[in-house]
C-alpha cells in the first residue's frame, strides 16, 4: 500500500487489551479469508472487496486522508482505498490491534498473510 498510515497511541492499556487475542480473532475470522462464506453476515470476502474497489474506482475526489475508525487487526478495508488516499489513520479501541497493523505495514515477522486479499484487489485494477 502506497501512502501514510498513521496510528494513535493511547498512554495506558485498557482493561479489555487483556481479553482479545489479535492472533485468534484473525485465525478465527480470516484464516481462510478468500474462500470462507460468512453465514452470520450472507457475504464473503470476495463480495465485500468487490463493494470497496467498486467504492474507490470511480472518479469521486475522496480528498488525501481517510480514517478508519475501529480498524480492528485488519487491513482488507483499505486495499482500494490507498490508490487515491495518500494518508489513511487506523483507528481502534485495542491497541493490540494497531500493534498489528503496523507490524504488517512494516513487514514484521508472524503477522497475518493478507496476500491473497491483496492480489484479489490487484487483478479487479489490473495492476495483479
């Protein structure tokens, strides 16, 4: 992802950074993120990056930032989004999920493979 992505810390951990396992909700709900259909929700992964490419494709000025607000541990959101926005603010209440994003954005070692999220949103621009 092309840009700036910036993250606010809070000073303190909350008391829930203790209960929620970024590495578990991720295996949990995106381990097979491509191919899994999401019964709750009657979408998957495929339909909801087709509705943000469809989003960001178009020729509407989204302006320069974009803020995310509860971005969770997760990054698909903003696949499509970082061709026009060239500053995108992850926001969260879990510092934990921040933490990973930025690990990502980085290129940290044992941090969620979005990869196949990512070509999926390459070929629908023709860049994949």
């Amino acid at each position: 992802m092309e840009g700036r992505m910036s993250f606010e810390d809070q000073e303190k951990d909350q008391p829930f950074d203790d209960h929620f396992s970024v590495q578990e909700y991720l295996d949990y709900f995106y381990s097979d993120v491509m191919t899994k259909y999401d019964e709750d929700e009657g979408v998957s992964m495929p339909w909801i990056l087709d509705q943000f490419h469809r989003t960001f494709a178009g020729e509407r000025d989204f302006g320069n930032r974009l803020l995310d607000v509860g971005s969770g541990p997760t990054v698909y959101q903003l696949i499509s989004a970082s061709r026009v926005c060239s500053e995108i603010v992850c926001s969260d209440i879990h510092q934990g999920a921040l933490a990973e994003i930025k690990r990502w954005k980085n290129g940290g070692e044992n941090v969620f493979d979005w990869s196949t999220a990512v070509k999926y949103v390459s070929e629908l621009e023709g860049t994949g």
